[in-house]
C-alpha cells in the first residue's frame, strides 16, 4: 500500500520591491495627512505674513504707518476709510535724500556679468574635468572642489589687495570678479556631475562622425545641459542680487548695488518706516519675479540626473 504526499499548494513569491513600495504608500498616506496638511498650511501663511505685511506698508501714508499697524487695514477698507499711494515708492526711488533709482540701476550691472562670467568659464572647466583625460585632473578636481568650503570673509582682505595692486579697486570689475570666484568651484561641481551622467555613447558616436571637442561641447552637451545651466544661472543670480558683504568692501559709491543702500537706510533712517518698506520691496521684487517665472527650469535642472534608469 502506497501513500501519496499531499502537495502544497506553492507559496507566492513576494517581489523584493514590495518592500519598498510598501514604505512609499505609508509615507505617501503620512503626508497626506490632514494634520499634516494643516501644518504645512499654518507653516506657509506664518512664512508670508512678514511679506505681506511688508507690501501693504509700502503702499500706506507715513502718518498712517507711525499711528497704526498695517493690519488695520482691513478694518479700514471695510469703513471705506483706507488711503494707498505711491508717494513712499517715489520717495523712495527719485528722492533727493534716497534715490534708489541708481542703485537699483547698479544692481543689474552687477548681478547679470556676474552670473555670465562663472556660467561660461565653468562650462568650460566642467568639460575638460569631465571628458578630457589630462595628467592630475582628478587631484585638480578635488583641489577645485576643496574651495567650497573656504569661507568668503578670510578672502576678502587678499582680494581687495590684488585689485589695489593692479589698480582696478572701486570699479565694477572688482565685483564681477571677486563673485566669480567665489560661484566657479560650486559651478564647477554641479556642471561637471551633469556632464558625467551624459551616456558616453553619445559622446563616442560624435567621435565617430568626425566631431572634435568644441562640436561636442556646442552640439551634443549645451542642448543637454540647459536645465543645469538654467538652475545655477537663477541661484547666482539671487545670491549676487541680495548681496551685501562683497559690494561694501569691494565697491564704492559709483557701484554700490541697491542692498547697500537698503542697509545705509537702515541705519541711519530707521524712522522712516514709510521709505525703508518701499525700498525693502523694491530690492526684493525682482529675485521675487525671477524666480517665479524661472522656477520650473529651477526645478529640473536640481532634478535632472538626481535618479539613475
């Protein structure tokens, strides 16, 4: 007599990546919590009160604004009682006592060269580091890499030195410059990692079609490289914008952008709230602007070749 074994009905495999996607849903249902919702609400109202409040003081009478805060407008606008103007703009920009006008004028010749002046040398450097096998090109990129984490103060002194030296002190060359080379090891960096992640398979079969460095470099890398470039060009642009240090100790009156104004308001025009809210939104505006209408290149370019496959 014979027994026969029962089979076993086979077990299902479980994919390794459930795992993964398990964790995925949990904290994809975590976030959409609707305490966390309200948190995240609470979060951003908190963070943009300041700057509303800034905008409506801007627009108020001096005297409203030295006998009452800003949020009784609201109450007013309902008594019909409210009172907006331009005149703290005007004061603020053609004054005789402010006129930011120039400043706001220097801002732009400023930021702009000192955004394409980085942007163009580390396009280059980038792709030499990255597709150019040279003697020491690892250790120069770890040099070049190195540099970032020098703080800008203990470089200021040296610099302003050079520039006496050569004669150049008090122009807009010594800002472009010194902004330069504070943005080249970071630019660098992020160019050369883009670079890297271009399949050197493109790279070979430009090669083989005949192509030389420079056809690749315009050809096949810049069309690629637009949201990386786009993304470094909108963050240098904020930071050179909003920057104090660097214009004070390496500009002069001719050249002093709008923050040096702002900050000379500040101190010796506290009282004067009415001007210090307009020149205050003034300054802000256009980073504001910038990146609203760029952030989507913003986005991608810190996105792109953040995730492999």
């Amino acid at each position: 007599m014979t027994t026969t074994t029962p089979q076993m009905p086979p077990q299902p495999v479980r994919p390794a990546s459930s795992g993964i996607n398990e964790r995925a849903r949990k904290a994809r249902k975590a976030l959409s919590n609707p305490w966390a919702s309200t948190l995240a609400i609470v979060i951003a109202v908190l963070w943009t009160v300041p700057t509303v409040g800034l905008l409506v003081t801007s627009f108020r009478p001096e005297l409203d604004i030295r006998t009452s805060g800003w949020w009784t407008v609201f109450g007013d606008a309902l008594a019909g009682e409210g009172v907006f103007s331009l005149r703290n703009y005007e004061t603020a920009l053609f004054g005789s006592s402010t006129n930011m006008i120039d400043f706001f004028v220097n801002s732009f010749v400023v930021t702009l060269p000192a955004v394409f002046i980085p942007i163009t040398i580390a396009l280059l450097a980038a792709y030499g580091f990255a597709w150019i096998d040279f003697k020491g090109r690892d250790i120069l990129f770890i040099a070049v890499f190195a540099l970032q984490i020098v703080p800008i103060q203990i470089t200021l002194v040296p610099l302003l030195s050079a520039y006496v030296d050569l004669g150049i002190n008090g122009t807009f060359w010594t800002i472009w410059l010194s902004h330069s080379i504070f943005a080249l090891p970071l630019a660098i960096f992020l160019l050369h990692n883009f670079m890297k992640d271009v399949p050197r398979s493109l790279v070979e079969a430009a090669r083989v079609d005949g192509a030389g460095h420079v056809k690749i470099f315009f050809q096949v890398m810049m069309p690629l490289l637009t949201p990386a470039i786009a993304a470094f060009a909108i963050f240098q642009f904020l930071w050179v914008w909003n920057d104090l240090l660097v214009a004070l100790v390496m500009g002069d009156l001719r050249t002093f952008p709008l923050t040096v104004r702002i900050a000379e308001l500040a101190g010796s025009r506290g009282g004067d709230w009415h001007v210090l809210s307009a020149g205050a939104f003034i300054s802000m505006v256009v980073p504001v602007i910038v990146f609203l209408v760029l952030q989507r290149y913003f986005v991608r370019g810190m996105l792109a070749g953040a995730v492999k496959g």
